[in-house]
C-alpha cells in the first residue's frame, strides 16, 4: 500500500518537474538543477546560488524579491464580488429556469415568468452569500497564521546574527536555520547537520522520517526526492539541527508546482456534478417532450400559437414535476446498490477451512 501511494505520488510530481518555468539568474526548478547543487560541495553550493557565508545583505534580499517575487506558492484564484456572482449564475439549473421563464414571459405568462425569475434570484443569492462569509473567513483566518524561518541576514549594526523573518520574504542564497519541530520554508541544500531527520510523506507519502546530510552527493539519483542533501519545502524536522542555503523558491519548488496543478481547475463538487446530471437529463427529457406535444396539438387542432403555448406549459412544468421523480429514484436505488455491494464484499471474503481459502457466502440458518 505505501508503495503504490508512492508511486501516485511521484508520478503527479513528476509532471511538475518537467512543466517546471526556468527561474532568474540561472536557477531552475528542475530536478536535474537540484541534482546539480547536490554534486557540489558546501562551499561551491553557496556559489551557485550566488550566496554568501555572512548572509545577504538588504539590499540584495531586495533586489532578488523584485526579480524572483515572494516565496509563496500558487493560491486559488479569488474573483471579485461581481465574478462570484456570475460564478454562481453560471449553473445548467439556472439557465435552464431563466430560459424557461423569457419564453413565459414572451408568450405572454408574466405571471409564471415573474415567479421563475425570484426563484433564481433567491437561489443565487443565498448561495453568493454563503460562499462570499466563507471566503472572508478563511482569509481570515489564513491573516492570522504568520509562519517565519530563522535566517542568516548581513545587517550592518545588527546584535543578534540570525533573524526572524516571513517565510515570504526568503531568497534564493539564503541561509536558513533548522531546529526539531520546524517547517522547510524553501527547497534547501543543506551545509550542516546534526542528527536532522526530515518527514517529507507530505510530498512522497513515506510515513518514516529521513536522514539528512551535508556531504556532497556522488552518483545519481532515482528521483530528486532521493537526494541525501536535500530538503524540501513542505517538510518537517523531526529531530537534529542543522543549517542550509535556499535554492529554489515559491512556485519553483516541488511543493508549489503541486500546489500551482491543484490550483490551476476547481474541482467540481458531488453536489455540483449531481446537479449538473440532474440538469441535462431534464433538457434531454423537455427537447423530446416539447416538440412532440407542439406538432401533436398543431396537426389535430390546426391552432399553432396555442400549440406553441401548451408546449412551453409542459416545458415550463416538466421542471418542478420530475423533481419529485428523481429524488424517489434515487432513494430506491440506495438499498439496492448497499445491497449490491456488500455481497459483493461478502463474495471476496476468504475464510479459513480445511486448509483451503473458501468463498464465504451468507447462508441460510437450519430451523
């Protein structure tokens, strides 16, 4: 099990690596850079990221800011207060009710229209408030978490020789400092360590920690999460300390082209997609519907306008009357498809008898 959920895993960051963009400076987000900065010894590692033992200086940390952004990785896109209105307006349900009530109101029902037209509203409504007070409230609440890295900063004057900052504002060539209980802010190359363990099953889905070291990579590597020297962000020190230079940052690192994938689509929920079969099987039945009552009633009565008029009354009402349907439907159906598959479940059950593995069907008891 924990095998094949490695292997899920490596295979969606895996696709990440190779969409991975080509960052400033000559540093990538590609495992083959990583792989690079891994060969190299501590000294020279600290060179290729254009870094420097004493730190960066302010003026560098904000040269590479503007030119790199800050290291965060992608968010969901969030629209305005108009775009979620029209996102929640954009429902095959809602179009088919406001298609449903212009043709009322063309054919002269205003009545029927008018009530239509509330029902939508309604519905849009209570759903862009809820989804608008959720929205605030995870911004919220993501304001008041401040998550900070200790790192190395080459301020003239300065008392104390490592720093708190935002993990928003780290670059790449910073040196970063790693306790027991800390989060890997940025995908890191470490210089020092002592007894560092890292849990990276946030990214590979392995439960036991890792040992890290400092020492040079030699040889080559199945997958950049195999590199000794490496840590990534999104990890967690478990136990030891140690001390490494920023490579990569924000959406170059492993963690954020995951992040950047998941973030690209919404995933539709159960409820949006029920709703949306719900929907199409309800146009399929009304295009089928509608246009046989219109040619029926017009060729016996020769009335065509009234025809057309009964039509859009059957379209208009096969909407409220298949609901009812479809929710006794599905409810019938529930106990069968329970039934189904604990059978099922009950058929793939092996028992031990006789020596032999033997299916284990429900029998009857003997009166």
């Amino acid at each position: 099990m924990e095998k094949h959920r490695r292997t899920a895993f490596m295979s969606i960051l895996a696709r990440a690596w190779r969409r991975s963009p080509v960052a400033p400076e000559g540093l990538s987000a590609s495992g083959d850079t990583l792989g690079e900065i891994a060969r190299l010894a501590p000294e020279q590692a600290l060179q290729r990221v254009h870094g420097s033992a004493e730190g960066l200086t302010p003026g560098q940390v904000k040269a590479r800011l503007r030119a790199l952004g800050p290291n965060q990785v992608a968010q969901p896109v969030r629209h305005t207060i108009v775009g979620e209105l029209v996102g929640r307006s954009m429902n095959p349900l809602n179009l088919l009710l406001l298609t449903l009530a212009t043709a009322s109101y063309l054919l002269g029902d205003q009545r029927v229209a008018i009530m239509i037209a509330v029902m939508v509203v309604l519905s849009i409504s209570l759903g862009f408030i809820q989804e608008h007070r959720s929205n605030k409230a995870a911004d919220a609440l993501r304001r008041m978490v401040r998550i900070t890295a200790t790192v190395r900063r080459n301020v003239p004057g300065a008392a104390q020789e490592y720093v708190e900052v935002p993990i928003e504002q780290l670059v790449p060539g910073d040196i970063v400092l790693l306790s027991a209980g800390d989060m890997i802010p940025a995908d890191i190359r470490l210089i020092a360590a002592n007894d560092l363990f890292i849990n990276q099953s946030t990214l590979t889905g392995e439960a036991m920690p890792l040992e890290k070291n400092a020492q040079p990579h030699v040889g080559t590597a199945e997958t950049p999460f195999d590199l000794p020297n490496i840590c990534f962000m999104g990890s967690i020190v478990v136990s030891g300390v140690g001390s490494g230079i920023v490579a990569l940052t924000g959406a170059r690192t492993a963690f954020g082209q995951v992040a950047g994938m998941i973030a690209e689509q919404r995933v539709l929920t159960s409820f949006d997609k029920g709703i949306a079969r719900i929907t199409w099987m309800m146009i399929g039945l009304i295009s089928i519907m509608a246009p046989l009552v219109f040619l029926i009633n017009g060729l016996s009565k020769g009335n065509w306008f009234e025809a057309l008029l009964f039509a859009v009354a059957v379209a208009v009402g096969l909407t409220p009357e298949m609901l009812p349907m479809i929710v006794t439907v599905n409810l019938s159906r529930a106990p069968w498809r329970c039934r189904r598959r604990r059978s099922s479940s009950n058929a793939s059950t092996p028992s031990r008898t006789s020596g032999r593995w033997t299916c284990c069907a429900p029998t009857r008891p003997a009166r």
